[in-house]
C-alpha cells in the first residue's frame, strides 16, 4: 500500500498539517488491517494516544518523534526491509523535520538484536573531540569554565559528527534495501517542502536570539527576521542536495571533499567562536563496536550501550540496586519513589567519578554493574527516608585509578526512535546535535552538533583529573541509554528516551512500569515522571507527581515541580508487537 503523500497534501493551515501527520499514523483499531480515511485516522491516533492506548501490530513497527519519519520507516518497513533499512530513512528524515534534535550534523548510539545471529551488537556513532582540541578547550585564560551558551553557540562546541557514518555501518551490517531509496523520501519532501510542527515553531521562537546570529541559520529558521510558525511550509533544498551526494556516494561523502570542507570552513570562521574541527578529523572519524553493557533486572537482561555514553551503566545500577526490593505499590507511593531515587543518587555518584570514553580512561565496566557490588550499594536503600549524603561506591577495579568527580553540564534535545521489523530484527537508537539547534551553525542544510560541551568544562579538581575531561580524539560522556530488554535471550522489549542527563532516569521509570507495575508500553512512557540525580527530587509538574513532594519532603528530601519533557519510544514483543509514543511529545507508533 503506497503511503507516501508528499506532493499532494501539502498545504499551510493547521487542519491541513493534522492531515498530513494522519498518513503516518496506525490504523484505527477496530478495523485492524484497513486503512481508514485521513482524517478518522488523525482521529483514532490522536484518541489512543490521549488514552493511553497502545498500538498494535503482528509483523512490524516503527516509534519515532515526526510522523514524517514514522512514515518513512514504516514505508521501508512494508517493502520488506529490515530495522537496519528503516533506521536509515528514519533518522534521514528526522533531519529534515526535527532538526532542532537530531540529524547528519550530531552523532548517536546504536542497540541492534540480529533475530538471524541471535546477536546484540551495539554501535558507538558518537562524535570525537578535533585532534587540536586540549583539556583547557572550554576554560578562559585565567583557567576558569566559561559560560555554558558562551561555549555552545558557534565553532568550539562542534564535534566530527558520527550520524552518517554510523547510518552507512548499520546498512552494511544489516541493510537489505538500496541505500540510495531510502533517503529518496527525504530528499523527495527537502525540495517539495514540508509543514513545521508545532513543536518546532515553538522552539524557534524561544531560542531566535541566539538563531539569529548566524547569517544561513537565521535565514532559514527566521525568514524575513520572523521566527517559522507552526503549518508554515518549509523547503530545504540544501539538505536534498547532501542527501543526493551521500546517495551516490555513501556516507564517506559526508567525511571527504566539498561537504567536508563546508563543514570545517564554518566551524573555523564562525563569528566570534570560532572552532578548531579539521578536514583530517573528519577523514579520520570511525564507527566503533563496544561490547553491550548488560544489568540484570527481575530476571532479563537489560541491555545497552556502555562507555562513552553512561546510560546502560546507569540505568543498569539503578536497576540493580532495586532488584531486591517490592516496587509493586506503584509509582504513587512514596516509599517506592524513595527507593528509585535513593539508587539514582547513587548510580549518579558512580557515574560522575568513573565514567568516560574508555578508549582514554579506565573504567570499570564490569565491577560497576557486577551483581555483588549492585547488592552492597542496594543494601543502602535500607531505611525509611532520604540517605542523608551519597558518594561513589569501589567497584572493583583490575587497575589503579585516582579521578576526581565530573564538571560538566548537559542539557536535553535528542531524539529516540524503535524498530522491528518482519524478521524479529530490532533497533533501538539515541540520536542527537546535543543542546537544541546544537552549535546553531547550519551548513548545507543540516545543524552541526555542540557535543563537545558534553565534556567536563573543568580539567582538574583539587589536582585530580577529571575522567570526562577533554583530550583530542575522545568522545565526550553522554547520557544516551539506547535499551533492549532481553528474556531468555530473546528481546521482549525496546526502549530509550531524549532528556540530556534525565534519559537515565526517564528510561528506568519505565522499564519498572512494564516490568513492576504491569503497565503496557503506552502507559509506561506516560507515566508522570520523578527524577532525581544529584539530590534534588524534580517531579512532573501539573501530574499526579506533585502529590509526592509532602511525602518525599517529609522524608528528606529536596522537592521542586518542573516540566520533565521526555520524549520516550517504545516496543513490547511478544505474540504481538505493542508500540508506545510519548504523549509529552509529537511522536506516534505504526505497525502492520
């Protein structure tokens, strides 16, 4: 069944835009299987996500952010190809429509289950430190961190991107389509235009001032001066012509010749911060394989992508640490949010002083997620209230180390996108420019990251060295956890969220919810958040989680209500595939 509608339904008003979205969404319910006019679907979307209702499909699915890409997964999806095929033209059409989040310009981390091998393979996509980069990169002259968005917006901030190359490894590995097809749609909806979503007018609108200081970026996101509005339609010629060059010449031709040059010429000359990526960086760049980091959690395995990103060793030691305890009360009792957030304050303390790239530092993948160490740190959530203190426990080490705790800030964008597809291949992939619009340079069409803000801004504390701190070639620390859950050595569920350092809290919520508290995979992403990573407790402002801050207060802890807007995907597998998409977000579930 064709589905791809990008020329004939292209028009301004906000009703026209909901069409639009509409051919992207899953079938009515009721009529499993056939395909309900545009406007009932828009209807039947919109009413099971607002009632919590997973989607439901028997062969394959797709979750992502923008219908548009949605669409596009799911289009590769019907034509056979597998969640290596679909993750390409997702994540080429999340560029286009989601720009502020992801695309060619960022990096990511890759999860794949190979139903054929049997085999989780996960994939290291993140971007690298320039080799003129130095651990003083992100200081002033008396030593001192500068500024976050003093460092962010402009050259310093931006990292050799990884997206692409990682895009072409995935293919390689496991693709079955040609390559040049499936960035065909985004290259098809780049010339003819698409509707901005609301989601993204809103964001240019907060963020025109530091959009506007750059001459290509302001043009497109401020034509005229004047911030996009949301249904406008939106031509982006310039990333359907570096889509056509990585067509005809794979990935590489993101790394080498004119591409390349555009990319280091912006980065060098960006007024007033300028940054130091070369060509050589980006001839040099290389996907890496890293052994997945898996937890165990009420008997499955839940596993993910290890060092450089501090996810899956995060989320696996919160995890770990509440294996031993009754959670089954819910997500309205207090002492079961004590208990999640006591081991996330600790998990957090062993992430700030251990974890980094590990091609660079020591760290200790193993001792941090090892069962008995999990079982000593757990023995702390004893007890009735808040642990006064916390620090970093003494994972076993089979080396010395001596690293002071880490400096640096992260703040959410990033998106996150799930795939199965007919063959049981399954795909769960973080992607991400890092702070929204990322560095605010746009070249060709495309964002480049400010990943490179993800580092330590301070090098040394009190003479110490700092495991994240920057050094040329390393990959900064991320917070991304990419997630397979896995049940006997199969994979029954697959998920991941956007939220900078909060992922890890976001995505370990709702691996209890599924696991714990029976929820489907629709009531598990919206269940209203509690988060807490350096001691401060944020609950979901405007939810039933603000019903906890006189109980978690009382208990000891610090309390303060806040938008927590994650961004969560997610896919059950089972006898049937159920797919789960953020309410607090634009994303929807498809599924045949």
């Amino acid at each position: 069944m064709k589905r791809y509608v990008f020329a004939a339904l292209l028009a301004t008003s906000q009703t026209a835009l909901a069409q639009q979205a509409a051919d992207a969404v899953q079938p009515e319910a009721a009529t499993q299987g056939a395909f309900a006019s545009i406007s009932e679907r828009v209807d039947a979307a919109l009413t099971a996500k607002g009632a919590g209702q997973p989607v439901q499909a028997s062969n394959w699915m797709v979750a992502a952010a923008n219908p548009w890409a949605v669409e596009a997964g799911a289009d590769v999806l019907a034509q056979g190809g597998t969640a290596a095929d679909a993750l390409v033209a997702v994540q080429a059409m999340l560029g286009l429509v989601e720009p502020q989040s992801s695309g060619i310009g960022g990096g990511a981390f890759l999860v794949y289950y190979d139903a054929a091998s049997d085999t989780l393979t996960t994939l290291d996509g993140r971007e690298t430190a320039p080799l003129a980069a130095t651990p003083r990169l992100f200081q002033d002259d008396e030593g001192e961190p500068l500024g976050f968005f003093d460092a962010v917006v402009g050259g310093l901030s931006v990292g050799t991107p990884g997206t692409p190359a990682l895009m072409q490894a995935a293919h390689d590995r496991w693709g079955a389509l040609d390559w040049a097809d499936l960035l065909a749609p985004s290259i098809a909806l780049a010339e003819t235009g698409f509707p901005v979503s609301p989601r993204l007018a809103g964001l240019v609108e907060r963020d025109q001032e530091r959009l506007s200081r750059f001459e290509t970026t302001a043009s497109y996101f401020l034509p005229g001066g004047t911030p996009l509005q949301a249904g406008q339609m939106l031509v982006n010629a310039d990333y359907a012509a570096t889509l056509r060059s990585m067509a005809t010449g794979g990935g590489a031709a993101f790394y080498t010749g004119d591409i390349a040059q555009d990319i280091v010429a912006t980065v060098q000359n960006a007024p007033g911060n300028p940054g130091v990526l070369s060509e050589l960086d980006l001839s040099i760049y290389q996907v890496k394989e890293r052994p997945p980091v898996c937890a165990t959690f009420r008997a499955h395995d839940v596993c993910g992508m290890g060092p450089p990103s501090s996810g899956a060793l995060t989320v696996g030691q919160i995890l770990g640490m509440l294996d031993a305890y009754d959670l089954s009360a819910g997500p309205n009792d207090a002492n079961v949010r004590r208990l999640i957030g006591d081991a996330s304050r600790l998990a957090f303390a062993d992430r700030g002083r251990y974890m980094a790239d590990s091609d660079f530092v020591p760290v200790p993948t193993k001792g941090l997620v090892a069962e008995a160490y999990l079982a000593e740190r757990g023995a702390l959530l004893q007890g009735d209230d808040a642990l006064p203190e916390v620090a970093p426990g003494s994972p076993e080490f089979d080396h010395a180390l001596n690293w002071a705790d880490d400096a640096s800030i992260e703040l959410p964008s990033t998106s996150h996108f799930v795939i199965v597809d007919a063959a049981g291949n399954v795909a769960s992939m973080t992607t991400t420019i890092e702070n929204a619009f990322g560095s605010r340079l746009m070249v060709r069409g495309f964002l480049l990251n400010n990943e490179l803000t993800d580092f330590s801004f301070k090098s040394h504390s009190g003479g110490v060295p700092i495991a994240n701190r920057v050094e040329p070639g390393k990959r900064p620390r991320s917070s991304m956890a990419p997630t397979i859950v896995m049940k006997d050595g199969s994979p029954v569920l697959a998920i991941g969220s956007p939220g900078g350092s909060r992922i890890i809290g976001y995505v370990a919520q709702s691996i209890i919810a599924h696991l714990d508290w029976g929820m489907d995979v629709q009531q598990a992403v919206s269940v209203p958040h509690a988060v807490n990573r350096f001691g401060k407790y944020d609950v979901e402002e405007g939810t039933s989680a603000e019903n906890l801050t006189g109980p978690l207060t009382d208990m000891g802890f610090e309390v303060g209500a806040r938008a927590l807007t994650s961004g969560l995907h997610a896919i059950s597998i089972g006898p049937m595939l159920l797919g789960g998409a953020d309410p607090r977000r634009e994303g929807i579930a498809l599924g045949q």
